[in-house]
C-alpha cells in the first residue's frame, strides 16, 4: 500500500510540478504585462470569483463527496452500474452548473458591486476608482464561463484518479497556463485594454482543459451521455455530502474573497500583492499538500469501504508525516527568501521593486500558515472518505467567523498584511479542530514515532533557516547582480537549503525506509 501510495504521489507531485512551474511563468508574463495596478487589481478579482466556485461546483466540494461514492460504487456494484452513476451525476451537475454560469454571465456587474464593493461605491461617487468595477463587470462576462468548462474537467478528473489514472488530471492545469501566456503575449499587445486578452486566455484555457479529458475517458469507458437524475440513488448520496462539504471545503476560498472583499477599500495594489504571494504558497501547497491529498482520498475511501480502521489511521498518519516532511522548509524557506524570490520572478516591467517589498511581507504572513494550510488538505480526507461532511463544516463555520474577526483586528493596523495574517490564524485554527475531531472519535491519533519524527524536521527546519540567514545578502547585494546572476545564486540558496535540511535529518537518525506507511 505505501509504495503505491508513494509513486502515485510522485507522479501527481511530478505532473503538479509542471503545471505550477508553468503556473508561475504565467505570472511572470502577467506582472510584465501590468505589474500590480489597478488592470492587475481588476482582472485578479474577475478570475477569483469563477474560482471560488469552481471549489464550490467542481475540484472541492464535488470531488470530496463524489469519490468516496464513486470508490464504493465501484468496489460493490458492477460496470454498468458505475456508468449509470456517471451519467446522472454529470447530467444533474451539468445543468446546475449551466444555470450558474448563465446567471452569472448576466449578472456580472452583481457580482463585481458584491466582490469589489469599495470600487462600486467609488463608482456611484463618480470617483476615479470607479472604472474598476466597470472593467471588473466587462471581465467577468468574459471568464464566467471557464466554470463550467472547469466542473466538467473535475469531473473527468475525479473519475479518473478513482480509477488510479492520477496523471492524467494532475497534466491537466497545464493547458490553462498555456493559453493566458499564448494569449498576454499575442493578443494583449492587439487590443486597446491588453488586461481583456488575459480573460480571454482564462475562457481558452477552461475550454482546452475539458476537451484534453475527452479521450481518457473513452479508454476507460466512462464517457456516457449525461442525464438528469436527482433522485438517483447515488445523486442523492452524493448532494447530500456535497451541499455541507461545499462549506467545509471552501473555507480558505472564502476567506480569500472576504480578504479581497475588504482589500478593494484599501490602497490600489493590495489585492495583487495578496495575489503574487498567495501564488508563491500556492506553488508548494499544490506540489505536495494537494497531491497528497489527491491520493489519499481514493485509498481512505477504499479502507472505509473494506471496514479497515487500523490502514485506515495508518495512511492518514503517512499522509501527515509526507506533508510536513516538505512543508517545513518549505515554510522557512518561503519566509527567509520571500523578497528574492519575488525579484527573480517578477520585478521587471510594470513590477518594481516597491511592489516586491510589499508583496514579500504579505508573503511572509501566508507562508507562516502554510504548514496548516498542507494539514487541512490532508486531514480534511480523513472525514469526508468515511461520508461525514457536518463535522467539518461545524469546524469551517467557527473557522471562517474567526477569519473574519482576525481581519478587523489584523487589518486596521497592518492593512492587507493583516488580512495575510488572518487567512493564516484562521487555517491554523481549522487544522486543530480537523485534527482534534479525528482524535476525539478515536478515528486518527498521531502514531508516537511520527511525533518524535516531526521534532527532528522542525529541527534540521531550523538549521536550514539559520543557514540561509546567516548567508543571504541583503537587498542591495540582490539588486547589485544582473538577472542571470539573481537566478543562479536563488537557486543556490535553495539548494543550499535542502542540503542542510537533508543532512539535518539524516544526522538526526531519519532515514528513508521510516517515512513508509506505519
């Protein structure tokens, strides 16, 4: 079971690993092309909201309460079955979510006078800041419909991890990176507001993502013609999961929207900064905390449904020891080298160096929660492949109030750092009442030899972090070296780094064999 766990594991981390490389080039191009400004500003909220409801319709919600379905399905009923489940299921989501994007087609400027609501009244007031949320309104006609391209590929995607095909889904992110940098390098520079070619490139790349699934899924012999079914006996199973996992599993989503919610009344900027440093994050959470997860969920939902409690704590336990493993530097790493990181990538153009400076300290903020952003993707299986969605909502709601008071303390005197700091304390906070949960129902308890284990990586994390410290130049030193020079010795320091944290650990005693499956 862990070798298997470990090499589809690697292969997602593998296929994640281009797709985030490409993912961070995007914004490269993008910071190129309008830095962090006020065009930045809008077309980061018109391609957050779709997002937002893409955990909520598609790779969130909709996978953690139909995997575990499907995993059952499959293990007890025949084929044919499977493909009946199948066709309700995209025929039912199918029209929900037609009628969603629709809507908000339509209904655009709502959406942009909800989200950007400091740049609706700006608007109303007559103000200068007001043609954000006329731009904003224009944008999200244009990168609405990418949900619905989206739920379909999630849905594809599910089907196909639960069938062990983890590659396939994991490649897939690819194409949608490839069509905004297509579209910011050669149709932006065409029209007369460029910031409109990026949306178009959101639209392309929704649209490319569901097509590319198509044919694995004739392999398979899961492409069948959608129905609607409601009251499927599967359906019914599965939107029972789904309405209070569509809470549960998008409370850092709807942090950030409240983030950017308050963020449009301040400075223009703030939403990019919290954009550039919330990619940064997302790059490791994506290679390792969600790849994981990925994996996990299909094999909890197997032990579940073989009534196997103890494979069942033992993978959760592999699941938090591999997490941790590679969140602890990468965690320090992200907070020691958050200004030179964001040179090398992105301050050229229409990004300075005052929007690095700005941006590295909300990265700092989000990075001190990136360890329990990694343990809520991880734990938040634990529940959901045994079909228990009320209790993680119950720990969502009291974490998503807390978000929220955190940012009206946070945000009054540290701004959009604040609301940074927030998202963190309010993760943190979910991941021990996640964790808490499964030790109180006897579910899951942290083995004794994987705490010892924890200790001697958050030591050799130390180690690594007062390395890099104790070497890294100051920012003159950064801005003295020509690009070439900055990427050389960036990476250096980062592999520098992994050295330290490697050797750390090896002279601590861990070794290879102990990070198996307990």
């Amino acid at each position: 079971m862990s070798k298997k766990l470990i090499r589809s594991g690697m292969i997602v981390s593998a296929m994640t690993l281009i797709s985030r490389v490409l993912g961070l080039l995007r914004d490269v191009v993008v910071a190129n092309l309008m830095g962090a400004g006020a065009a930045a500003d809008v077309f980061f909220l018109a391609n957050k909201i779709p997002n937002f409801l893409r955990r909520l319709f598609a790779e969130g919600a909709f996978a953690q309460a139909f995997v575990p379905v499907l995993t059952e399905y499959q293990q007890k009923q025949d084929h044919t079955e499977v493909q009946q489940l199948i066709a309700r299921v995209s025929g039912t989501l199918g029209l929900i979510v037609t009628g969603v994007t629709l809507l908000g087609v339509i209904g655009s400027p709502v959406l942009a006078a909800l989200f950007g609501t400091g740049w609706f009244v700006a608007y109303l007031g007559g103000e200068p800041e007001g043609e954000k949320f006329l731009l904003a309104a224009l944008m999200l006609k244009i990168t609405f419909p990418y949900l619905w391209f989206i739920t379909f590929t999630a849905l594809a995607g599910a089907i196909l991890n639960t069938l062990g095909r983890f590659a396939v889904a994991a490649f897939t992110p690819v194409f949608l990176n490839i069509a905004i940098i297509a579209c910011a390098l050669w149709l932006s520079p065409q029209l007369a507001q460029p910031e409109l070619g990026l949306a178009w490139g959101v639209f392309l790349g929704g649209m490319i993502q569901f097509l590319f699934q198509i044919p694995f899924l004739l392999q398979t012999h899961t492409l069948v013609r959608p129905r609607w079914g409601w009251h499927h006996p599967g359906v019914t199973k599965i939107r029972t999961l789904m309405i209070p996992a569509m809470f549960g599993v998008s409370v850092s989503q709807i942090n950030l929207l409240f983030d950017t919610f308050i963020a449009s009344f301040l400075m223009t900027g703030s939403i990019s900064w919290l954009y550039y440093s919330d990619r940064l994050l997302e790059f490791p959470l994506g290679l390792f905390g969600i790849a994981i997860a990925t994996v996990i969920l299909p094999a909890l939902s197997r032990r579940h449904a073989n009534d196997d409690p103890t494979q069942f704590a033992s993978t959760l336990d592999w699941g938090v020891r591999s997490v941790l493993l590679v969140g602890i530097p990468a965690m320090l790493g992200l907070m020691v080298l958050a200004q030179p990181m964001l040179m090398v990538l992105f301050m050229r153009g229409a990004f300075s160096l005052a929007d690095t400076q700005m941006a590295a300290m909300s990265l700092l903020a989000y990075a001190s929660g990136l360890l329990s952003f990694m343990l809520v993707k991880v734990l938040a299986p634990g529940y959901f492949a045994r079909q228990d969605t009320k209790t993680p909502v119950r720990y969502g709601i009291i974490a998503m109030v807390a978000n929220m008071g955190f940012n009206v303390v946070l945000a009054i005197p540290f701004g959009y750092v604040g609301l940074a700091l927030a998202t963190s304390a309010s993760a943190t906070l979910n991941a021990f009442l996640l964790y808490r949960g499964l030790r109180t129902q006897q579910v899951f308890r942290l083995a004794p030899s994987s705490r010892v284990m924890i200790i001697k990586m958050a030591l050799a994390g130390v180690a690594m972090a007062a390395s890099l410290l104790w070497l890294c130049p100051d920012e003159a030193q950064w801005l003295a070296w020509s690009l070439p020079q900055q990427v050389v010795n960036l990476f250096g320091f980062i592999g520098l780094g992994a050295l330290v944290y490697l050797l750390t650990l090896l002279a601590l005693g861990i070794r290879p064999g102990q990070l198996k499956s307990a």
